[in-house]
C-alpha cells in the first residue's frame, strides 16, 4: 500500500525478505516504532507462519507494556500504548463477515489506534481498503525462517 509505503523497514522493500524468528522480531519492532496511528496492518499467512509472533514485536516496538498473546479465543485483545490503544484481532474463528459486528469490528476499524488482524480474509468487504498488508510463508527447506513481504 503506498500509502504507508515509508513506515516499512526498509530491507522489505526490495520484496520478499527471509527472515529467522530473531530477525522477524527486530524488523517488527521496528515496523512498530515507525507506525503512525490510525493505522491497520493485515496479517496473513498459514498457521503458524508467525502472525501472533510477529504482532507481538509490532507491539513491543509501539511501546505496549503488557505481554501480548493471541486472541485465538477472545477475538480481540486490547492494549495501552503511549501513541494510541492497540486492537489485536484474530478472525480465523469466525464464520461470517456478519459475525463482525458482534466483536464491535465497525468501532473499532475507525478508532484513532493501531490495529493488528490476524486472518483478515474473513473480514470479506468488511476490511478497509486502507491498510498495509503483511504477509509470511513458510520457506521451503528451511524450518526456520520465514518469507515475509510487506506493502
Ligand atoms: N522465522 C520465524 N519467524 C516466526 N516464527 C517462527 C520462525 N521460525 C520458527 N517460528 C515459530 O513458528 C511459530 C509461529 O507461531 P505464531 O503463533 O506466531 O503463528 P501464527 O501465524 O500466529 O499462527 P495462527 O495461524 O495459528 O494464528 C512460533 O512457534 C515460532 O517460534
Ligand atoms: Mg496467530
């Protein structure tokens, strides 16, 4: 999304980047300290690609305090952060883009925050057009690292 184009750390820009879990949390951390609210960042990728990993060190580098896990069950977790609050939201367990409403998705997706969506396919037309979207992929013969591409 060009719009964010100047907030992504800049060895992704070239494309896709392969990346161990180690460097996956600097770069996020650094995603993190460079994101300017309102901002929604999409999260796609397998399970267990690294999605929640990779929030956590968005998180982290946005200034949240609190130990950030996965809203797997709870849909959506909110935190403080100096900036703004943060909205982490996993919509791999729901079954319709209706089911949104029940989880205050519409609040939410125009909140002046930092917004994290794990599964954003689920959200259909729902998911605003505007975002910057990150995606990883597991890499081939090679159990530890992971493709990530951004923007
Ligand atoms: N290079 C890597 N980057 C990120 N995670 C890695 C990497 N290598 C191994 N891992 C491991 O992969 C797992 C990723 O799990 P995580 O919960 O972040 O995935 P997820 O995409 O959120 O899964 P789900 O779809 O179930 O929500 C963790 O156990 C992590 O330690
Ligand atoms: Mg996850």
């Amino acid at each position: 999304m060009p719009a964010h184009r100047h907030i992504v750390p800049p060895r992704a820009e070239s494309g896709h980047l392969k990346l161990t879990e180690k460097e996956l949390r600097a770069w996020g951390e650094e995603l993190g300290r460079a994101a300017t609210p309102p901002l929604l960042i999409t999260l796609t990728g397998e399970l267990g690609t690294g999605k929640t990993t990779l929030a956590q060190s968005i998180c982290l580098g946005y200034g949240v305090s609190e130990e950030v896990t996965s809203p797997t069950y709870a849909l959506v977790h909110q935190y403080s952060a100096p900036r703004t609050a943060v909205f982490h939201i996993d919509l791999y367990r729901i079954e319709s883009p209706e089911q949104l409403t029940n989880i205050g998705w519409d609040e939410i997706v125009v909140a002046r925050a930092l917004i994290l969506v794990e599964w954003p396919e689920r959200a259909g037309s729902r998911l605003p057009d505007d975002h910057l979207p990150i995606d990883l992929d597991y890499m081939p013969g090679d159990p530890a690292r992971r493709i990530l591409l951004a923007g």
